[in-house]
C-alpha cells in the first residue's frame, strides 16, 4: 500500500488543522513531503520550515523539492530531545506507529517531548493496529510496530478527533463501514490530536 493512497483520507483534516499563522513550522517524519506542501500553502508567512525523516533517499528527495527550508535526516524522538528551538507548529502524522513503546515507550516520549516544546501541533496516528511491513516502499523504518488509545493522547493534553481514513464523502462513510466489515475488510481510523496555544 503507498503511503499516497494510504493517507488520502485524512488529507482534508490535516490541511483543516494547520494554522495560517506563524513564524515557524516542523514537521517531523515527512515522508513524501505531501503535508508539508500543505503547510506551505496554508501558511505563507513562514520564516522557517524544517522537515525531519530518519530515511535518507526521503530526506534526498526532499532537499531536491525544496519543500523545507531546513532538511534534517534523523531520528524523530532524538530530534525532539536536541531541540533548542521552539516552533509555532509540528506537524507529525503517520509517524508514531514506527517508533517502539516497548520496553522504553519511545512513542510517548515523542508525544511528550512534541507536546512540550511546540506552541501547536497536529499528530495523526492510526488507532487500529494496520500491518505494516519493514521496507514495504524500500524504508526498513516503515513497519508498523505500535499502536495507542485515545488516552494516551488526552492524559498528556492533546484534544482529538477518531476520522475515517477512506477518501469518500460524509454520505459514504457508513454505508461503507458496513460493507467493510461484511467482507471481512479493514476500516483504517485515525487519531487526530492537537495542541492549541
């Protein structure tokens, strides 16, 4: 499954959450670089824009597109405990489910440390276990290897939202729920959590 097709159906509650304002902006575990090109059309003020991957031909990539100003080829949660600046937004989605919770919950020290030292932030994470194999698109760090509740977001603050993952109007989405679980098919659902200034 690309991670194109995987992530189109919450692309409209990404864009709807990042902010139109602000000096500076992250975005960690960037991936292809789709959000970020998001945050750049919602938020034409940027003064600085950094991206964060641990893949290296993404980070490659990236710096070719010149969607960041800043590209930093590194670990998300080590990135975060380095961090000696504070940006207005971070943007992390689809990047908690890569990172270990056990025996060390690297996972909730990332929603920890994100939560902490950003004045906004947007992470997105499924909330169903979705299988995910090392090295599906080339990435060995692609494989699923977490999953979290609800509560591990809102006992550090974050407010949420469970969406859909399916790229169908409003209209659809049942009907579609129920057909999924009649043949026997997965409904990827998502956990939006957001900190607000």
């Amino acid at each position: 499954m690309s991670r194109l097709c995987h992530d189109r159906g919450i692309r409209p509650h990404v864009f709807d959450k990042i902010p139109t304002t602000g000096d500076t902006a992250l975005d960690l575990g960037f991936g292809f670089g789709e959000f970020g090109i998001m945050v750049r059309a919602r938020n034409h003020n940027l003064k600085r824009f950094v991206g964060v991957d641990i893949w290296p031909p993404y980070c490659e990539n990236m710096e070719k597109m010149k969607v960041y100003d800043e590209v930093v080829c590194a670990d998300a949660v080590a990135y975060m405990e380095e961090l000696d600046w504070r940006p207005d937004f971070c943007l992390c989605t689809e990047v908690a489910e890569h990172i270990q919770r056990y025996p060390k919950d690297l996972g909730g020290r990332l929603l920890d440390l994100i939560y902490e030292k950003c004045d906004r932030a947007l992470v997105a994470t499924p909330l169903d276990w979705v299988p995910v194999e090392a090295g599906f698109d080339g990435n060995p760090a692609s494989e699923h290897v977490s999953t979290y509740k609800v509560k591990d977001f809102t006992d550090r603050g974050y407010k949420i939202k469970i969406v859909d993952n399916v790229a169908l109007p409003h209209m659809f989405q049942l009907p579609y729920r129920i057909i999924a679980k009649i043949l026997g098919r997965h409904v990827y659902r998502h956990i939006f959590a957001w900190k607000d200034v």
